[in-house]
C-alpha cells in the first residue's frame, strides 16, 4: 500500500502508510485518522472546501482514478480546471492535479497531497 505525504506551507510534511483496505478510502477520511487538517464539509463533492493539489510519486505516473462529475463540476467552479482540460483528461486517461480530497479514492501508488494551495 502506497505512502500518502501531506504537505501545508506552514507545516512540517507528514507520511502516512496507507493502510489495507484504504483503496476504498478517499484522502479525506484518511487525512482525518491522522489527524491531517484538510479542510472540509459536505463531505459529498459539493463545497470545494476539501481542494488538494496531488501529484503521483509513482515513477510510471498516475493510477489514479478519474475525475467524478461532482469534482468536474465543483473543480469547473473553481476555476481550476477547464472544459478543455475535462476532454483531454477523457482522452488520455491522466486526472489533473487538482482534486477534491473527499472524492478522490487512492489507489496502489505513493502520492503527495498538498493542501490549503488554493
Ligand atoms: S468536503 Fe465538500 S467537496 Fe469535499
């Protein structure tokens, strides 16, 4: 299971091995049992509250799952992705880095999670 580093400006970098079974988990509720301070709310993909920047430390690149509408709609939103980036990542499979922590589920692979970078 892949190693989750949580990095804040203001804070030291904190590494979490993420734990059997965390693949069903999204960052946030992993970032929560550890005490990592990811703002949130809804918890459902709504409020944009939980915006994380990630970045794969795979040396192949990303597993990382796809977009779900919800972050498509709410990164939109937010200015941090385009239309345009919605068809490129359709086209070629890669997320952007911008994603919403309560949504993301984390797969086989080391990530970087950066947090309050809006
Ligand atoms: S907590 Fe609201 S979108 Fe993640």
């Amino acid at each position: 299971m892949p190693d989750i580093t949580f990095r804040h400006p203001e804070r030291r970098d904190h590494t979490v091995y993420a734990v059997a079974g965390s693949h069903l988990e999204p960052i946030l509720k992993i970032a929560r049992r550890n005490n990592i301070p990811i703002n949130f709310d809804c918890q459902d993909g709504q409020c944009g509250n939980c915006l994380v920047r990630v970045t794969s430390l795979h040396p192949h690149g990303w597993k990382a799952g796809p977009l779900t509408e919800r972050e498509q709609h709410v990164l939109l939103e937010l200015g941090k992705i385009s239309r345009a980036d919605i068809e490129r990542m359709a086209v070629d499979d890669l997320p952007t880095q911008w994603r919403l922590a309560c949504q993301m589920i984390v797969r086989d692979e080391d990530l970087l999670v950066e947090y309050e970078v809006a």
